[in-house]
C-alpha cells in the first residue's frame, strides 16, 4: 500500500501536534484541521484514508463530521478521539460508522496501534475488493467459456458421450440420441452399458480408461444403431500435484454411413467397368494366339516378336483388370472365402511346378526346402495360390538372369512361416514402405522392362489379412528381397525322425 | 487318308470362337461351332464329335451345366470335354473356383485365353 494519507481534525493544536508526532518517521501523510468546517472542507478537496476526530468541537461537532464522511465518503476510515473517556460517547460514535476510539489522553503507542489496525483493516478490504472483482471476471470467463462450449458440444452432428471413471454417463450432447438411436431416457447418471447395448462399446470405453490410450473403433450397421460408425474414444487425464487422475471418457461417434455408400459405389463401379473390360480382352488375346498361329513361319521376323510382345501386353492388363476386380471385392467385403483345409506343401508345390518354365527362361534356379512336419492351414486355394503366385513371380521378375529363389518353411508357435528369398535387384529403402501401396511400383532403370500394374502385393496382403497371416518383407538392393508369410496352423503332422 | 476328327467348339463370344477355331483348324481338325450350351447340347445331337472345347460362362446353359447334361447321357459320356475357365492362369479367381473345378465331371480344364500349342497338345492327347 502506498502513503497513508491521514487528516487529524481538532480543536486543539495540542492533541493535533501530539497525534501527528505519534505518527511522525512512518509512512503516513498527514493533514491537520481544526475545526469541523475546515475538515470537511479538506476531505471533499483530497483523498484521505484515515482521519482522527475529535468529537467535541465548536461549531459542527464530530458527531455531525461523521455522519457527513458516513453519507459521502463512506470508505474512510474514522477513528475519534473523546476527552471524556466516556465509553457511552465512543459507543455511539461507533454505532454511527466510526471504527475506533481513542481515549485523552492518550499514549503515542496506543494511537499507532489503532492507526495501524486502520491501516490493517484498509488493506484487508482493498485487497478483498481486488480478489472480488478478480472473481467476477473469472467468473464471467469461465461462463462465457461455458456458453462457447455448449453451443459447440449442442451443434455438432457427431454424438459426444462424457462418462465418469465407473463408465456412467455424465454428459452428452443431442446429436448421441439421434445418432445412437438411444431409448433410455435420461441417459445421464446411468452406466453407458443401458443406453448403448453393444458389448464392444463398453469394453472400448473400459479400454480407454483402463490403457490410458485413444480408442478407435468402427460399429457396421445393426451393431450401435443402423448407421455406420467411426467411434473414437479418449479417456480425461488431470495431472494434478498428486499424480495422474483418471477423470472419465469422452467418446464420439462419428456417422460414416456415406462414406461407405461412396466407398461401396466405387468398388461396385470399379468391379463393373473391370468386368466389362475382361471379356472383350480375353478374346483379342486369344485371337492374337490365333495369328501367332498362321505366322510361324515367319518365326525370325518383326511380325512374330511384336506379336510375342501384344501377348505380354494384353495379358498385363488382363491380369491388371483381374487384380482390380479381386481388390475391389475383397475391400467391399463381398468376397465369400471357401475356406479348406489345404496342405502348405502342396499349395507351394502347385505354384512352383506353374512357375518354374518361368523361371527356367531365365536360368533362374528355385530352391524349395519344405521344413520336415507337414502341416495344414485353413484357406480359400484360389485365392490364396493368387497370393502366393504373385510372391513367387515377383521373385523371379525382379531377379536377374542366373539368380535364384529359395524358399523355404518353419512351424513354430501355432504359426506357419512360409520364407521366399530371391537375389534379385531388392528394394531401395525409400521404397519399401510404399510396395503394398496400390498402384506403387517401384520406377528405375533396373526396372524399366518389368511390367506390372502395382497391383500384385496390395491383393496379396488384403488375401494375407484376411486369413488372419501376417506379410513382412525385408530388402537390400544389393543382395535381394526377402518376403516372409505366417499363418495360422490348423494341423500339423510331425514325421517320425 | 483317315478322315479327320471333329472338335466342338463352345463359347458365347463369337471372336474369341473363331480365334480358338483358327488354332484348332491349324493342328488338322474339323471344327464345329456354338455359342452357348444349349446349342452346344443341339450341336452334339446333330453330330457327335470326338472331344469337346466348352467354356464355363455363358448364357442360356453354363459349361456345367452342359457339361453335367453330358455326362449323364450313355451316347455322348465319353465324349472327352475341355472346360476352359475365365480365370486368368489360375491365378486370380472370379466367379468359378478350384472347388468348382475339382468336382467337375470334364475330363481336363485350361485358363481362358489358351495357348495355342498347349490346347493341340491337350486335343492330340485326349483323342488318343
């Protein structure tokens, strides 16, 4: 607090020159006046924080200077000073406003104390007026802030569900009723288990509050309501001077149902033109077979070698418009997996025996070391020989003349491990994350007289997925590329060593 | 000069009939065309030929159907057929699976579109 200003007023110059001395060397500014008028005169000209009156006086007396300072300056502190000592005097003073009294005659210590509990009682109430206003500003910021964030929480069209750590529902927003297809009523203060009856839901939010980690989930229509939804689910961490706190969850659900009408719209188109295309291709291939038939004679000329080429071309783009069709369908989720019981050895057998004349035409050597047990896994064989096929063609592709492919196999932990190595020009690490990428090949001057369509490894890895495997591949340019499938075993019959 | 052997050919897509009529012709066959099973089912009553190129997919009577009609009758069940199957080399599947293929009652099955060397040497070797 800065200088205290303080007005003495009496009658008396003595008590006024004693006062002002008992204040004297402190921080206080001190004005005299000696009378009632003359005082009055000087609190409506100045600011002053404390004044000592004395309440027998000519003219106005301190009775009348109090009720004046009471009705126009009623934060000035007024303590008065009575000759009398009468109790009932300052009793009535007190009774009118005034916040102390002082006895003639005094001590200079006992006028301190009593300026000083002024000066202490000043202080207090500025300083709660401070806090006061402070709070009212808080106050307003925190509901402005509240207003904001309900208009935002209320004109979403994602559903927001706020649940306690137990997983009740403390808050949500109107568009969870819409979205949900909610029936409980209300949902706030009852388990989310009541108002959403999937299983998976709950154990999200129980996931995210358990983990300490975002959720994120689809629903397929007829699951949480009978839209599709994209759900996300976050749970609320204080991190407070005791620790982190766990204070809830808040979970969205996001309606995705035209996404998935586009998503389907495109597959089914993709599907449609890549049929359409199909057929009319089938035949011109055959049909330059049907050249090639009448020009044999002409073996050594341009004619037959660009034949050979159109061959090439046109089954690329068959195979093309084939891989196109098979990932259009496995992404719709309307491929039906006839799943078999099928000997690994034997898929691999298979799909060496069609690739090796392949191979062969490029003094490409295959390895294949079958691990000693057989064992069996459950899949659809057409599609995954596909899959297969295109590892292994890939790997004589990309392996120069001379090279070679090993493959081998390993049963371990309920998991077959199905290993293709080539020597082949490998995969330059920028690559590598792209090459299941649809439609990413791999641009160079090694691989300018490769042709494919970039489609191969993305239908593998969708075929791989969803007959629960897992697809890794590793590569050095300089030594070749390693592709490594695991899937789950359904039977596995150890030889007798 | 023995007379020479008659292959039927079964595909609805005319081009892709003549195509395979071309390839066939040049290994010194006779060649008769139709263009869906049912025809091809007319087409064997009028004159038994001596092996059978029957595609899978086709309208009015599918290559498995005709195939099955085939089989059960005592007069044509030895009639060798090739199915040639859409599905390019095997290695990608549309409609007709492995499955459908292995419990199919044809003799031998090859991926549409065909070798022209392989399909004489899959004929020569049936019709003998």
């Amino acid at each position: 607090m800065d200088e205290v200003q303080v007005l003495i007023i009496d009658d008396e110059k003595v008590i006024r020159d004693g006062v002002e001395r008992s204040l004297a060397g402190k921080n206080f500014r001190i004005a005299k006046a000696g009378n009632g008028e003359e005082g009055i005169a000087m609190i409506e000209a100045n600011n002053f924080d404390i004044i000592l009156l004395d309440l027998m006086m000519p003219g106005i007396d301190g009775f009348g200077v109090l009720e004046w300072i009471k009705e126009h300056k009623p934060h000035i502190e007024v303590i008065v000073i009575t000759g009398f000592a009468t109790v009932s005097k300052a009793v009535t003073a007190m009774k009118e406003g005034a916040f102390d009294f002082v006895g003639k005659p005094f001590t200079p210590d006992y006028i301190r104390i009593v300026v000083d509990r002024a000066v202490e009682k000043i202080k207090l109430e500025r300083e709660a007026r401070r806090l006061r206003e402070e709070r009212t500003l808080t106050l307003e910021a925190i509901q402005n802030e509240q207003s904001l964030l309900k208009t935002v929480f209320g004109c979403m069209v994602e559903a927001v569900l706020i649940t306690d750590p137990q997983s009740v529902v403390v808050h949500h927003n109107p568009a969870a009723i819409k979205i949900l297809d909610i029936q409980t009523d209300p949902v706030v203060g009852k388990p989310i288990a009541v108002s959403i009856r999937d299983g998976s839901v709950v154990q999200m939010v129980q996931e995210a509050i358990g983990d300490r980690h975002v959720v994120t989930r689809e629903f397929a229509p007829g699951t949480v309501s009978r839209r599709y939804l994209r759900a996300h689910c976050a749970p609320v961490i204080s991190s407070g001077n005791d620790g982190q706190k766990i204070l809830g969850s808040v979970i969205t659900f996001e309606d995705v149902s035209t996404h998935k009408e586009i998503d389907k719209m495109k597959s089914d188109f993709v599907a449609m033109v890549a049929h359409e295309l199909k057929s009319p291709l089938a035949s011109i291939e055959q049909m330059i077979y049907a050249l090639q038939v009448n020009c044999q004679y002409e073996a050594a000329s341009n004619c037959s070698k660009l034949h050979g080429r159109m061959t090439v071309r046109t089954r690329d783009l068959l195979r093309l418009i084939e891989n196109l069709l098979n990932l259009s369908k496995l992404e719709s989720g309307t491929v039906v997996f006839n799943l078999e019981r099928t000997s690994g050895h034997e898929i691999i057998t298979d799909i060496l025996e069609v690739a090796r004349p392949q191979a062969e035409a490029k003094d490409i050597a295959i390895d294949f070391q079958p691990c000693a047990d057989d064992w069996w896994f459950n899949v659809d064989y057409d599609h995954m020989r596909t899959a297969i096929m295109n590892i292994v063609s890939n790997a004589i592709k990309y392996t120069p003349e001379g090279g070679s492919v090993f493959i081998s196999t390993s049963v371990s932990g309920g998991f077959a491990n199905l290993v293709f190595q080539d020597s082949g020009i490998g995969i330059a690490k920028e690559d590598l994350p792209h090459i299941f990428d649809r439609f990413y090949r791999v641009k160079g001057k090694a691989t300018r007289h490769i042709t494919g369509s970039g489609l191969g490894l993305s239908l593998v890895k969708e075929v791989v997925e969803a007959h629960q495997g897992y697809i890794d591949v590793r590569s050095d340019p300089s030594h070749g590329t390693t592709f490594m499938l695991s899937f789950p075993v359904a039977e596995v019959v150890e030889t007798l060593h | 000069m023995a007379e020479k052997k008659l292959i039927l050919l079964v595909d609805d897509d005319p081009d892709f009939v003549e195509a395979v009529r071309v390839i066939v012709e040049s290994g010194g066959y006779d060649v008769e065309v139709a263009y869906d099973g049912q025809e091809g089912l007319e087409a064997v009553a009028k004159q038994k030929p001596d092996l059978i190129v029957l595609d899978v997919m086709m309208p009015v009577m599918n290559g498995h159907e005709a195939c099955a009609k085939l089989k059960e009758s005592s007069e044509t069940k030895e009639i060798p057929i090739i199915l040639l199957t859409a599905v390019a080399d095997r290695v990608t599947t549309s409609t007709y699976t492995h499955r459908d293929m292995l419990e199919s009652e044809a003799e031998d099955y090859m991926p549409k579109p065909v070798e022209p060397n392989e399909l004489l040497e899959r004929i020569k070797s049936w019709l003998n």
